[in-house]
C-alpha cells in the first residue's frame, strides 16, 4: 500500500461521512413533508401531480396494498421495457438502426432493470438505441431506485408507528423519491459529469481516423444523464458495455470520484433519515459505523491485495513495487485496471459497487488477484448492506440488525426487542425467508449451471477459476448487484433466463418479506426504553452487528468460495496458473 | 387487603424434608434420574419424537445415511474408507442420543418431582354431606359444589373453600412448611384449603371447588411434568431461527458436490454429512428444550408453580413490579423504632420504664420494645414475679404493669394522657411529628407522670433496598402501593428505595395503575392474594398468587408462589430473565463453533482435489480423516458436557444490558470461537495417540 493510495481511500470515506447528515436531513424533511421547501414548493407541484393519476395521498396502505401497488408498478414497468426493447428497430432515435432484441435479452434486461440490478447481458452501443436507453432503461434506474427507498420507508415506519397496519402511501413515497432525491441529485451530477468531458448528445456514431491511420469507431450518445442516475440509484447499467472505465463514460479522476461517491451516497444518507426518523440520529449512526467499519476494512484488504500483485510475477523477477522517477510504476495488479484511475480508485469501486448493490465497474473484477477479486463476491454474498443498494442496503442491514438483536437479547435476559418492538416468531420467519430466497437463488442456480451443458459453456476459463466466474454471475444476479465478473458469455438463452428469474425472485420475494415484516411491527405496541434494554447504539452491539452480518454470510458461502478465490489464492501462491 | 407474614427465618429452618429432597434433587448427579434419562434417550431416537426439532431431525437422519453407506461397504466389496464412515455414523448417533439425553435429564428431574406429588395424590374416602345426611364416598366421586367434612388427622379430599369450622392444616406436603396454618371461613387468606393437604386439629366443613383431574394437585403434577409443555412465543422464534441455519448450511453443504466435480475432483457423502452435522446448530438445537423444562424445574426448586413457561419467559421481560406495602416491604407490624422523652425526662427514664412495663408482653410490639431497649443498653432485671400485669383492653387502650408502688402504663397518647395530671408541652409536637412519618406514638406514663413517647414504626425489612437497588441496576422499576396517606407512604418509599408509590389506594386503584403502565408499553408483574386481587392478578404480564391465597386468585394468577412470600417475585424474574439467557448463550457458542469447524474440514474434504489447500489446516490435524472425525466428536461431546449448564441456567446477575451483554459475549461468543480449535486439536491427538486416525 503507498501512502498516497491510504489517503485516497480515507478521504473518499470522509467525504461520504460528510455529506451523509446533510442529505440525511434533506431526505428526512422530504419523506416527512416537512420543512419550507416541502410546503411551499414541492407540495403544491405533488398535488398538481396526485390529482392528474387520481392519487389520494391522504390514503394509507397497509402491508399488503403497498404490496400490491409496488407489485403491479413493477410489473408494468418490466412490460413496457421488454416491449421498448423487442420493438426497437420501429422506434424513434435509432441513429444505427439497431434492431430489435431476441425475447431472452429483453426478458433479462426488462427483469435486470425494473429489480436495480442492472446485470447486462448486452454491450450498450451496439444493442440498444437511445430511445431505449432513455425511455426504457433510464427511467427504471429512477423508478426501480425510488421503489426501493419506499420499501424501506415502509419498514422504518413499521418501527416507528404502533398499534396501526397503516404504512404510508406507496404513490406518494414513490413520487416524492424520484421527484425531489433522484430528480435534482442527477441533474446536479449529470452536469458535473458532462465538465469533466462525458458526453450527451443524439449523434450517430462517428468515424474517426486515428494518429496512426487507422479508422475507428466512436460511439455517441446521451451518456452523462443515464451516468448519473445509475450511480446514484445504486443501478450500475453502464451506457457503454465498458461501463465507467470508458472515457465517454469516466473521463478524469475527479469524475470517478464523483462518480465513485455517488454510488454510497444515497445508501450512506438514508441511515441518517433512518435515525430522524426513529427519533435517534444515533441509532442511523450506529448502523453507518457497522457499514463503514465493513466498507473500511474490504477498502483496504481489495487495494493490499492488488497492490501486492502476483506472486508469480515475483518469482519471475518481475518488480511490483511503487516506484517514483524514471522508473515511474504504479506496481501491483494493473492487469483490468484504467491508467487514469490506478489502484486505490479501482478498489474503491470494486467495493463500493459491490458494497453497495451498484455494480457499474471501472476495472474488471475477473482480473484482480484471487483474494482482491474475493471481497467484491463476499461483498455480495454479505446481502449487500455494505450501504447496499439505495433502500435495499438499509433494509437487509435492518434484518441484520433484528437477527443480531434477537441473540443479543435474550443473551442479557430479555426477549428481544428493537428500537422498541418485540422480536417474535412472525418477525423471524420473515427475517429467514428473507435470507433463504437469496442464499438459496445464488447457491442453487450456480450448481445448476456447473451441472448442465448450457451452464458449461459459459465460463472463458476451466478449473477453479471458471467456476468462479459462473458463482459471480449467480451471486451478482441474486444480489440484485449487475456487475459482472467478465469471462462469462451470458447473452445465451439458458444464462439470460436463469439470471433473469433470479434477479426477479431476489428482488421482490425479499421485498415483500420486509413489507410484510413492517406490517408485523407496525402492529405491535411500542415498548419503553429502560437500562435492561439492550443499547443498540452502543460500539458494543455496533461490533456485535458486524461480527453477525460477517460469520452469517461467511458460514453460508465459505465452501463455495472455497473452492473459487480461497483455492485459486493457495494454487497462484503455489506457483500453479489453472 | 392484608398479606400473610412472611417467612421469617426461624420459618425456615423449620423446613419439613420434603423441602430438603427438593433441594437434593437440584444436584445434576442424582443417579436414578440419570440412569432412567439413558434409556430414555434411546427412545426418543424415534423420529416422531424429533419432529419438533428440526436440527436434531437433520442429525438423526445424516446418522441414517451414513449407516447405510457402512452398511454398504462393510457387505460390499469395497475395502476403502469402511473404519472413517462406521466411527463417523457412531458420533452421529451419539449426537442424536447426547440431545436426547439432556431432554430426558431435564424432564427426569420434573418427573422426580411430580412423583412426590403424586405419592400424596391417596384416593381417600371422604364424608359427602348431602342435605344434612353424611355418607362415605371416594374423593374422585366428588363434584364441584359438593360439602365435605373433613376431621383432624384426616387428609382433605379436594381442593375448597372452608365454609365451616376452625382448625390447623399441615401443608408440609405441597410447601414443604412444617409449620401448621390456620384455616377457617370468611377470610381472604385462610379460607382455601388444597386438596392432599392433612387437618391436623380440630375439624372444617370445606365446599369442593374442582372437580377431579382438574385440581391445584393435578394441574401441578402435570406442570412439572412437563407432559402439557407448549413452546414459548421466544422458543418458537428462536426454533425458527435455528431451522433457517439449518436450511442455509443445508444449501451451503448441499451443493458442494456439484462444485466440486466441475473442478474436476468429488467428495465422500460420509464427509458432506460430517460437515452439515457439525455446522447447523446442533448444541443449541440439542439443548432447547432441556434449556426451558429446567427453567420451570428451577422454579418449582423455590416453590414457584408456573402455570405455563410463557410466564416464567415473560418474567425476565418485566419492566415494573407492584409491589404491596405490607408484608411485601415491611413486615406489616409496628416495631420499637425509638424511644423519645418529653419534659424534662431523660432518655434513660422512659427507657427503662418502657422496658419494664413490656417484659412479660408477648406482643410483637412489646417485643420489639424490650429489643430495642436492650439494643440501647438498657438492661432491665429481667420480669419481676411480683409485678402485676395490666392488660390491654380495647376500653382502656393501654398495658402496663404495677410493681412497688409504680404504676407503668403505655398505650394510646390521648388516652394515657388521660391518667397524667400535668401534661408536657412537647408531648403534642412529638407525638404529632411521628404520626405525620407514619409511625405510631405509644405515649408511657409512670404513675400520673408523662415520661415520653415511644416511636412504633411500621419497619422496613432488611437487605430490601438492596434488592430494590438490583432491580433499578437491570432496568426494573419497583412501584409500591399502601393504604397509607401521602406522607407515610413517603417515608416508607424513600427508606425501602422504591421508583414509585401509590398512596392512599383502593383495591381497584391497582387496576388502573397496570393499565396505565402497560399503556406505555411496560410488563407489570404483582403478587397477591385476596379475591379483590384477582382481576388485577389476570390483568397483570405476571401475577403471582399466594398458596395462602383465595381460590379465586390463584386462578387468576400465572404463578402460585407456595411459600407465600411476596419477595419472591425478585426470584421469579431473575428465573426469567436466567433462561432467555442460556438459549441466547448457547446460541452463539452454537454458531461462533463453526469457524473452527470449517477450519477442520473444509481443507480435508477438498485436500484430495487441491492439495495447496493444506495451508487452511491451521490445527494441523494428522489426516482428512482424523480431522473430519475429530470435529464430528467435538460436536457431539459438547453437548453432553453443556448439559449441567443448560439444566442450572447461565450465572444472572443484576447489571445494565451492556455489561450483561460484554460478559456472556466475552465467554459465549469469544470463548465459543476459540475453544472447539483446541477440542478439536486435542480430539485429533488423542485419536493419532490411539492409533484410529
């Protein structure tokens, strides 16, 4: 590790920590209605718009109506990108004529976007045309985002209501989220992004003749809006197939700091709404500390294991080691990894995305030593609360929370409660189905693909390394994640169908358990804090938390990994390449 | 409202023996108990019986597999691998009969108990009175509403309400106090008799209030038994919670095989069973239901009858106990608090006096007076056989006695003023500053000479705020409620360190103050025991009734404390709050268990494909074999020796969450990492030592 590279990461850390109450506190007084611009501006425009759809914003729904309604929006919304993406060729902006998808892309790409996966089968500029990217795919990175902040809302207000099965309007929610967070937070970051040379524009693709002669290929497009949104919204799409290691995409640093920071912002700022809205700002802070100490600790262990490089390398007499001067060297791993970003930025990313359920890359996680390549999976098989996806971070670092409270609890003596609810029996079958759809859609799938001729051929490489390839894909689609290990061919009809029903089954089965699970705790009365209730605010349970949320998703996915980056490690350490 | 005294000390010494088998029988090593528990345990290998445990089921049925796959090669013709398999199916059965065995010790030691019960349970004749006319009938004959009587040395034939009659009932036999009780009609506390229960003077005419099968008896038996044990709300969660475990790492070890033959190698099933075995939670799944009988057995150790383990799990919730004045935190009578001279009399002079004029007065009043004289220094002569005692009537209100010509009298402050022919000024103040503290002013006059005024106090028992202090320091308020006015109340709160007082309550007040407590969301427990209780009792997360206690309150009630002693409640949430405890204990020592074990045999079911994956042996285990094996007994073994644990409960101690939490963390979580490296290190050496690796 070069000091250089410690600074990048701690100040990238300081920076998200910084802007975390700020918008925190913006999106708690938006939630709430509250605050002057809410009332005198934001109000009356919802107003406006709740009046043209026939919403009554004064209406509450229970678990099962916000259910219903968030099914249903979904469900449309997943219809009418297969349809846009089947109908392509007939659709306005197509300056390259592309045509349309087959039926198994446009059901896993409709499936990957309306979940905030993301996952892509397809490379950008040469499958989709700019109607598509904008109608299609960028308004579910906004709707599928501000769909996951209002499930969460839902389970906050489970905590913070009693006696009641009235959980907030989903409409409401839903039109707020995209309207005033992701609206002008995108817009803010789109322009941000286009002074740093990422392009938008509705050009076609322009033929360029290089300094050496040759004729290359640029392709164009409104890249710096959809760029935004899908950092923001915890989305991950890339415009491009590269995704944000292309310049167009990802041109400077200081735009992949940006960009690198927008991925944890949302999920980062919502533990403080989380705390305004539970009345504790240190109950938000102490699930930020279990987040920060887990994102801290992946940071530093991807950024040491890359920088260290290749053993083998070594043996040959290769240097790997940072040097200044003449012999300028960035040393370590750079094989998958942009110039302009180095080392740090790239771990950075690698967790952040992964951390977080972004999955937009800026260097190719197939390429990273064995153990660097580890942490971004274990990322993943952690349910992805390292902020995890905007809403969903919060909510599955929450179920976390109710599990590791449970034991907690009756270990001081009590039957366990949280944030003034009793943890019973209903609340733990919810907290399990919410675990088991997930381990059991990435754990299952993969051993069906390593077991069929369909699944066999996917992987580029054989041996322990190809399976890892195949168990990225299944974990990455599970954790409505999106990023994609590389090496996999997965545009086939068996990966396309098989990722697709995960990413759906991952993404609403849990959704639903988390509703119904704040319809259980809304119902309950509250109960009083006393000192023989168990702090769950304290660094003690802060520790405790991140140790459950660890070993649960360690003790799940430890012979898997096993025999994917923990063997290839001891097998590259040995000398051996598979 | 009026409490029973409570057990004074000299009470329990007294203790008849069955009290002391009861205690025997909290000893682990009671050998009846736990020769009978091994053959149950093998019993219980039915897998019916193991429906309820997921866990356990799992074990029993990768026993199965395993056994047949010995089975397999031992009549087959492969020679490989038949010793691992066979050692590794023996463990597992052991697993399975280690769990069943700590079930079968924890319902041994209730069974033991019931017997007692039913030994006392004699189908006895009894004297049915029907209009008038006697006739002999047997005790299982009789029905609700039926009149009985019942004579000395005779056994009451049923659980009822004394309609007729005065006279002492040993209950030795369901209390374990030797010490006879009064019975007789018409009170709240001395009117219920419970049947088994011997008349031991005198007769009662007792009208029948359970019909057979349902009385307190039987409902107990049934209790300690353990035959109508319903899962508790936190046992189900928490058996949700373990079946979840159970499914992941079903899934975790379930597709293992898959993996490994697309990198090109296998694993034995003998091998996936050992590592699923070892990983879902089998110590804490094995233990469960051992953990909650004992929990209901350590409350029948302090003579509290639990009507359901939901109560003694709601205990350890409680947020605010009511908590009676009287008997509950004073002893309910006046003692000699102070003796205080008015003109200009010394302390030395109404000392003596008061202790002279009480020495023959066995009062508890009296009592106090020549104990707190003593305490002071005054020795007096100890009682004059000439003097001539006065006693107390309700026209004079005042005792004495009259010896050489002194005539020493103490009572009411009005009336032996009465007697006095110059009155001091300060007698007024004095005796109007002690009945504003709530005390009792006993004015003593020698002759027609006021002399002062002793201090009755209404006496706050020993050692209470102390417990008052340990319930503040684990988050329980303590809220006490008297008939007293304001002031009294006052002092008494603030001498016993109570949170809270209700002064000045009517029976019904203590309705409203549990509605208005659990309003806010807290679980109130109370004890008591007259009819007027009773709704509150229902009303109340946890009531517990007295033995001595009406019918119609201990059916209200949850629990039914049989010593009747109203401090107990202390106990029973520390009892509580012991078992939620050992479940979650044992649940991280559970789980933090399987890093090691992953550590065992991860490297050694996969050594065979990547032989670099030796450098995970961080134990060095001798062989894959031995490893696998090695982690297998660990497992099995250490339920065995948690079971001591599971029956006694995790040490509780009254402290904040946090620390609570840091300690059992540091032991459970910590220790449960570190400790099965070294079992199963240790295991390994010893199975090279014996050359069965």
């Amino acid at each position: 590790m070069t000091i250089f590279g410690v600074l990048h990461i701690l100040l990238f850390f300081f920076v998200v920590l910084a802007l975390t109450k700020p918008l925190g506190a913006y999106m708690h007084a938006v939630f709430e209605g509250e605050g002057i611009l809410s009332k005198k501006v934001f109000g009356p425009v919802e107003r406006v718009i709740f009046r043209v759809f026939f919403v009554d914003a004064k209406v509450e729904m229970d678990w099962k109506r916000y259910a219903l309604s968030m099914i249903m929006f979904s469900a449309v919304s997943m219809l009418a990108v297969y349809t846009i993406l089947r109908a392509q060729g007939d659709l306005p902006l197509n300056p390259q004529d592309l045509p349309g998808t087959t039926p198994h892309l446009a059901f896993n790409t409709a499936a990957s976007f309306t979940s905030n996966t993301n996952w892509q089968s397809y490379g950008g500029e040469t499958t989709m045309s700019y109607f598509s990217q904008m109608v299609a795919l960028t308004v579910q990175n906004f709707v599928s985002a501000a769909v996951g902040i209002a499930v969460v809302l839902v389970l906050i207000r489970g905590f913070t209501r009693k006696s009641t099965s009235d959980l907030g309007n989903f409409w409401v929610d839903l039109t707020r989220c995209t309207l005033w967070i992701l609206l002008p937070m995108s817009s803010i970051l789109a322009l941000l992004l286009v002074s740093q040379g990422v392009i938008q524009n509705f050009d076609s693709y322009k033929e360029i003749t290089t300094v050496e002669g040759a004729k290359q290929i640029f392709a164009m497009g409104p890249a710096a809006s959809q760029i935004a949104i899908k950092q923001l919204g915890t989305n991950g799409g890339g415009f491009f197939n590269a995704n944000s290691a292309v310049p167009f995409e990802n041109p400077t640093p200081f735009s992949n700091f940006l960009e690198a920071v927008s991925i944890i912002l949302i999920p980062a700022g919502l533990t403080y709404t989380f705390g305004k809205m539970v009345g504790s700002t240190r109950q938000g802070w102490a699930v930020f500390a279990a987040m920060s100490v887990i994102f801290l600790a992946g940071t530093f262990f991807v950024y040491n294991a890359e920088q260290t490089g290749n053993p083998t390398l070594d043996d040959l007499g290769v240097s790997q080691s940072y040097e200044t001067g003449d012999l300028a060297s960035s040393g370590g791993n750079m094989e998958g990894k942009e110039i302009r970003f180095g080392i740090a930025d790239s771990a950075i990313w690698a967790v952040s995305t992964t951390g977080a359920s972004n999955g937009s890359v800026n260097s190719m996680h197939d390429s990273y030593t064995p153990l660097g390549g580890l942490i971004p999976m274990f990322n993943m098989h952690l349910g992805e609360v390292v902020f995890g996806g905007v809403g969903s971070g919060l909510y599955g670092m929450l179920v976390f929370a109710i599990i590791s409270v449970f034991i907690a609890g009756l270990m001081i003596g009590r039957t366990p409660e949280y944030l003034g609810k009793k943890i019973g029996p209903k609340e733990m079958k919810l907290a399990g189905i919410y675990f088991l759809t997930t381990s059991a859609m990435m754990l299952l799938l993969t051993a069906v693909a390593v077991s069929v001729d369909q699944g066999k051929v996917g992987p580029l490489n054989a041996g322990a390394h190809g399976y890892s390839e195949i168990l990225y894909a299944f974990t990455s689609a599970g954790a409505n994640n999106g990023s994609a290990f590389g090496g996999l061919t997965a545009n086939t009809e068996f990966y396309n169908t098989a990722l697709g029903i995960s990413m759906l089954v991952c993404r609403f089965v849990p959704m639903i358990a988390i509703l119904a699970l704040a319809g259980a705790l809304a119902n309950k009365q509250k109960v009083p804090t006393t000192a023989g209730t168990l702090p769950t605010d304290s660094p003690l349970f802060v520790g405790f938390l991140v140790g459950v949320v660890i070993i649960v998703g360690g003790l799940t996915f430890f012979p898997a990994l096993t025999l994917g980056p923990i063997v290839e490690h001891f097998l590259v350490n040995a000398g051996i390449l598979s | 409202m009026s409490v029973q005294m409570p057990n004074a000390p000299e009470y329990r010494e007294g203790r008849s023996e069955i009290a002391k088998q009861r205690q025997a029988r909290a000893s682990i090593w009671n050998w009846p108990i736990i020769l009978q528990a091994t053959i149950d345990s093998v019993k219980k290998l039915n897998p019916l019986h193991l429906l309820g445990n997921p866990v356990m089921l799992v074990v029993e049925i990768g026993a199965l597999v395993t056994t047949v796959l010995w089975l397999d090669i031992a009549f087959g013709d492969r020679a490989e691998g038949g010793f691992f398999t066979a050692a590794v199916s023996v463990w597992l059965w052991f697993t399975v009969l280690f769990a069943n065995f700590a079930e079968a010790m924890a319902e041994g030691r209730g069974k033991a108990q019931a017997n007692t019960l039913r030994a006392m349970k004699r189908d006895t004749m009894a004297r049915r009175d029907r209009d008038g006319r006697i006739e002999e009938v047997p005790s299982s004959e009789l029905r609700i509403g039926d009149i009985v009587r019942v004579e000395a040395g005779e056994i009451i034939p049923g659980d009822g309400d004394v309609i007729e009659g005065v006279a002492y009932v040993s209950e030795a036999a369901i209390t374990g106090e030797s010490a006879p009780v009064i019975k007789e009609p018409g009170t709240d506390i001395r009117t219920s008799v419970t049947g088994g229960t011997t008349v031991t003077s005198d007769w009662l005419r007792v009208r029948i209030s359970a019909n057979p099968g349902e009385t307190f008896l039987d409902r107990m038996i049934a209790l300690v038994e353990g035959a109508q044990r319903q899962k508790t709300p936190n046992e189900i969660a928490l058996n949700i919670l373990l079946a979840t475990f159970t499914i992941i790492f079903l899934l975790a070890v379930g597709t293992v095989r898959p993996f490994a033959q697309y990198v090109g190698g296998d694993v034995t099933t003998t091998a996936l069973v050992a590592l699923l075995v070892c990983l879902i939670p089998t110590t804490i799944g094995g233990l469960l239901s051992a953990i909650g009988i004992a929990g209901m057995d350590r409350m029948v150790q302090r003579n509290v009858l639990a009507m359901s383990g939901k109560a003694v799990e709601t205990a350890g919730d409680i947020d605010t106990l009511l908590l009676d004045k009287t008997g509950t935190i004073t002893f309910g009578n006046r003692l000699a608090a102070e003796f205080i001279p008015v003109g200009d009399h010394s302390e030395k002079e109404i000392a003596t006096a008061a202790l002279q004029s009480s020495l023959a007065d066995e009062t508890p009043e009296g009592k106090s007076i020549v104990d707190l004289a003593h305490r002071l220094g005054y020795n007096g002569v100890g009682a004059d056989p000439r003097a001539e005692l006065i006693p107390f009537t309700a026209e004079t209100r005042m005792s004495g006695m009259a010896l050489d010509g002194h005539r020493i009298m103490k009572g009411a402050v009005d009336a032996v003023s009465k007697l006095a022919t110059n009155i001091p000024a300060d007698l007024e103040t004095v005796s109007t500053r002690i009945a504003m503290a709530g005390g009792t002013p006993l004015a003593v006059v020698d002759n027609a000479e006021v002399l002062g005024v002793i201090y009755l106090k209404d006496t706050v028992k020993p050692g209470i705020k102390a417990k008052f202090e340990e319930m503040r320091r684990a988050g329980i308020r303590t809220v006490m409620i008297t008939g007293d006015n304001k002031l009294t109340a006052a002092t008494i709160a603030a001498e016993a360190g109570v949170d809270d007082f209700v002064a000045e309550a009517k029976p019904e007040d203590k309705m409203q103050l549990i509605r208005d407590e659990q309003a806010l969301g807290r679980l109130v427990a109370m004890t008591g025991d007259g009819t007027n209780d009773a709704p509150a009792l229902a009303q109340a997360d946890v009531g517990v009734a007295m033995n001595s206690g009406t019918a119609a309150a201990k059916e209200a009630a949850n629990m039914v404390d049989l010593d009747s002693d109203p401090t107990k409640l202390m106990d029973v949430v520390a009892v509580g709050k012991q078992m939620l405890m050992t479940r979650g204990s044992l649940t991280t020592f559970s789980i933090a268990n399987d890093v090691s074990k992953y550590f065992a045999i991860i490297p050694a079911m996969f050594i065979g494909i990547y032989p670099q994956l030796d450098k995970m042996n961080v134990m060095r285990l001798s062989t894959p074999e031995s490893a696998i094996l090695s982690a297998v007994i660990f497992n099995a073994l250490i339920i065995i020796l948690l079971v001591p644990l599971a029956l006694r409960g995790v040490a509780y101690r009254a402290a904040p969450a946090a620390d609570i939490l840091r300690g059992n963390l540091l032991i459970y979580g910590v220790g449960g990492l570190i400790a099965p490296f070294i079992g199963i290190k240790l295991i390994d050496m010893l199975l090279v030592l014996l050359q069965l690796d």
